[in-house]
C-alpha cells in the first residue's frame, strides 16, 4: 500500500512539474505576441483542464481562478463549455407485474443480489464458504421479489418537476430556479418528503417535454404518473452533455412500510481524499432498491429475540465484547427486554451491573436506540427472520448500495452536503454530557439526498458485503456511530469488521431487494 502510495505521489509530482513547464512557455510566448491565437488557446485549454479537475475535487478556489483564466484567453473555443449548460432526459417506468405484491416460490439457487447471497454473505463467484453461521435455505422460499426475468415498461404521460441543489444554511437543498411555475399536485411533496428538513423549496420547474436544457449541476427530480404514483430521483446534469435518467415508480404497497426507493441513478464512491483507505472513485449505476429509512431499533431487535428459540435468542442478545457470554439485557418471563429508565425504576432488587449499557455514562436504553453490541452474524439473521415473516428479500446493503445511498448524484461528502458541522449527525463529539447514542429520530439533519435517515452517526452500520480482496472474510461497516470522530462520518470512509466480533457503537441498517439476480457490482 505504502509503495502504491509513494508511487502515485511521484507521478503526481511529474505532472505538477510538466504543467509548470507548460505555464512558463506560453507565458513567454504571450510576452512577447500577446495575441499569438493558438498561445492563448493553449491557455486557455490549461485552465479548464484545471477547473475541471478543481471541480471534481471540490476546490472551489482554483475552481474560480481557471475558470476565470479559461474565461480570458479563450478566444471562442471554449464558449460551449463556459455557457455551463446540458441537458436532461427522464424516462419514466414500472413493473407491470405483481412480484412486490405476491408472494412466489423462489428457488434457493436464485436468491442472488449483485453477485451475494442475500442471507449468508457469501461471494457466489468462487468467494468461499459464506460466513454467516446459519445455512443456506435448500428448499424454495416464498417471497414477494421479482425474478431476474421481469422487466420494466414504459410510463407514457408522466409529468415531472425539477429542483437544483443549492447551499442553504451550510447543506444542500432541493431550491428551485428562477421563478418556478406550476407546482405538482397536491399531496405529492408531502407524501415524499413529509416534513423533512430537505424538502423542495418553492414549486420546482415542470420540464415538459424531454430533454430539456438545464444549468450544470446536481438536480432533484419528482416524476408523477397518471394514475397519481410519483418518485423522487437524483441526477447530475453535466456539461455540454445529454443525461439519461430512468425513473421506476412504485405502487405504494409495493414498498415495503418504513422503507424508501432508491432508484438507479449515475452515483460516484470512493475518491475521497481525506480518508486514507478510500479508493479511486468510480461512477456506479447500482440497480434500484429499498432501504430502510431508519437503522433497526433495540426494540425491534427485541421483538426478533422474542420469536426466536431460547437458545437462539440467548446466543443473540446485545452483549459485553469483552465477555460475549455476559448479557447487556435483562430476561423477564422468559423473554429478553430492552433495560429502560422504567425497567431500571422497576427493579425489585439491584440488577447485575453488566445490565444496561456500560460503553458509556447513561446506563438505561432507549428502545427507539438502534440496536448495539451484536455481531454482523446476529444482523443476517434478523434480515432473515423478518424476511420470513413478512415474504421479503431483507438484507444488508452491499457497500456500494450504502455509499449511494449517501451520497446521491453529486459525490457529496456528508448526507447533507460538503460541509461538516459537530451537531448535525451524531458522532463523538456531537453532545455536550459525552458521547452516547440517541433515539433515531434525532439530529434530523443527518439525513441523504434518498430521504434515509443517520448514515453519518448514532451507530456504525455493517454491510453484507466483504471489505476488499484482501480482507474475503470480514465484512464493510460504515457511519461514525456515536463513538467516532467526523473522519469517520465521511461517506467513503469503510472499515474491515470480523463478522464474529462485538461493538457497543455497531448495528445495522436493511435493505430490501426488487429485483433478484441483478448483476454484480464492484465493490
């Protein structure tokens, strides 16, 4: 890694030296002819190479001085670019078949999502024996997913409205240009963003029809079809180019309740520099899904506990790192229970002090606290469970899925933007009694572009899929939880997990598949 690095820092230093060079000589050469054309061309076409590059790193001060220089010295040949217009096309579509609406037999050989079995983990490209601790099923499931044979269809006469992202109050919100225009129906705005501290400013613009000419930049797109379902979408309309985006749109009972679509859309991960095991960034297209818009509770965790056998249930209680067969929770009738100030003031007698939460000062849990100190193996197995009680493929994001998820069309660093502020996620030092974790619904700022809520902070989130080619058997986890500093919270950051190991700042959030079989994604 050290030599990769030293390797990279090398050639970066060759192209600093050959762009020097390259200044010196056409400075020279405009001393002497001011107007030499293909000098200032020359200039010109530096600068923008070099605004781009500020642009996609987000120097916003060497962003301004190449653009100005480009602006100056070019002569005509880049007023294509300069005009910082591209166009927008939107194709809405659907499912005409009722797969999320009625359960089928899915044979265990097709229970695939982007290259990993969506319960065991496992690599199904030659990557192993799966590492999670229960087998795979071996008989047909019945499930509500649609197969790797299903296909969308046109959606003829759908209207759609577009917002462009915009800084206000130091994060980016959906702001709409100019004046605006004809608003969408009534209730569309509050059935998709509810009261959401990002929802659209002002009536968006109706794009008719597409493509349509727009300003560079990242746009929020709300598409409503006749018979009144609507979506919201992300896009990143570039430069002097033509973006194509699909929209799916879902029958409301098609989406599982507590989840949100995220639809495919042209996302950047990795590529961050300020974290050190970041790779480079590569632009994805990750195929639709669900995901849940809040990680999983304690006290839905208890619930899981509760229809689990005995000895399961023991095995998975929230529990000591240091001692796993120490349980945090208490027992009650032959059923584990989340710790509350109410069952802490209930006591008869004074529980065991392993009882509570010991990682930090507040002893009492709260059960809308995400669930904590299990391990990635606990996690499937919850995925698993609920997907049988409720006929759905539940799982745990792949990392790119999660990262998308983050940070949307437009590469941003946070859920909410580029910029960081101590008290708008959750992390370590987010509180002024010390760090700890908080009911879900806090910090509502820390939330994604998708509408998915804490992905910055409050609880590391394990991922199903494998940490990178050197680490096959541990798993991705990702957030700053409430124990990590801002680095952390970064959307590119990962960590290598052991799927056996405790943390009493890690839980989960899930995913839901739409379409099995999908094809794998580098990750």
């Amino acid at each position: 890694l050290w030599a990769a690095r030293e390797r990279s820092e090398v050639s970066r230093r060759r192209s600093l030296a050959a762009y020097a060079d390259a200044l010196g000589a056409l400075a020279s050469a405009l001393s002497h002819v001011p107007e030499h054309a293909e000098a200032r061309r020359l200039r010109a076409e530096l600068a923008w190479q070099r605004f781009l590059e500020a642009e996609e790193s987000g120097d916003e001060s060497e962003m301004v001085v190449n653009r100005r220089v480009a602006e100056l010295f070019h002569d005509g040949s880049l007023a294509v670019a300069l005009r910082e217009e591209g166009a927008l096309q939107v194709r809405t579509r659907a499912f005409p078949c009722d797969c999320l609406r009625k359960p089928r037999d899915v044979a265990p050989e097709d229970l695939a999502m982007h290259g990993w079995h969506p319960w065991s983990g496992r690599l199904l490209a030659g990557g192993g024996p799966p590492p999670a601790d229960e087998p795979e099923p071996t008989s047909p499931v019945s499930l509500r997913v649609h197969s790797s044979a299903c296909r969308t269809i046109p959606v003829p006469g759908a209207h759609v409205w577009g917002w462009k992202f915009g800084e206000e109050g130091r994060v980016l919100v959906p702001l709409t240009p100019g004046p605006g225009g004809e608003p969408p129906p009534a209730g569309v705005l509050e059935a998709l963003f509810g009261n959401s501290l990002f929802r659209p400013r002002g009536p968006g613009i109706l794009l008719g029809e597409t493509p349509a000419a727009l300003p560079v930049g990242s746009w929020l797109v709300v598409a409503v079809a006749p018979d009144g379902r609507a979506a919201r979408s992300l896009a990143r309309v570039k430069r002097g180019q033509q973006t194509v985006l699909d929209v799916t749109l879902f029958r409301p009972d098609e989406i599982p309740p507590g989840f949100l679509p995220v639809l495919e859309t042209e996302s950047t991960v990795q590529g961050d520099r300020e974290v050190g095991m970041s790779r480079n960034a590569r632009a994805v297209r990750v195929p639709d899904f669900f995901l849940a818009r809040e990680v999983v509770s304690a006290g839905e965790y208890a619930e899981f506990l509760a229809a689990s056998g005995a000895e399961a249930a023991a095995r998975r209680v929230p529990r000591s790192s240091m001692s796993p067969n120490l349980p945090w929770w208490p027992k009650e009738n032959g059923r584990w229970v989340v710790p509350t100030e109410a069952w802490f003031a209930a006591a008869k007698s004074e529980p065991d002090p392993s009882i509570g939460f010991p990682a930090t000062h507040v002893r009492a849990w709260d059960p809308e606290w995400p669930v904590m100190s299990i391990t990635w193996h606990d996690c499937v197995a919850f995925a698993r469970w609920l997907s049988a009680r409720e006929g759905r493929v539940f799982t745990l994001p792949i990392g790119d899925q999660w990262e998308a998820a983050v940070r949307g069309a437009d590469a941003r660093t946070y859920p909410w933007g580029s910029r960081f502020d101590a008290t708008w996620c959750n992390a370590v030092d987010a509180l002024r009694d010390g760090p700890r974790p908080v009911p879900r619904s806090e910090f509502p700022r820390d939330e994604s572009p998708w509408g998915i809520h804490g992905m910055a902070g409050n609880v590391q989130e394990r991922c199903l899929s494998a940490a990178g080619r050197q680490f096959p058997r541990r798993r991705q986890e990702r957030s700053a939880g409430w124990s990590r500093t801002s680095l952390y919270a970064r959307a590119a950051h990962r960590m290598a997990d052991n799927p056996a190991s405790i943390d009493s700042s890690s839980g989960f959030r899930l995913a839901a598949v739409v379409r099995l079989g999908a094809p794998p994604l580098e990750d």
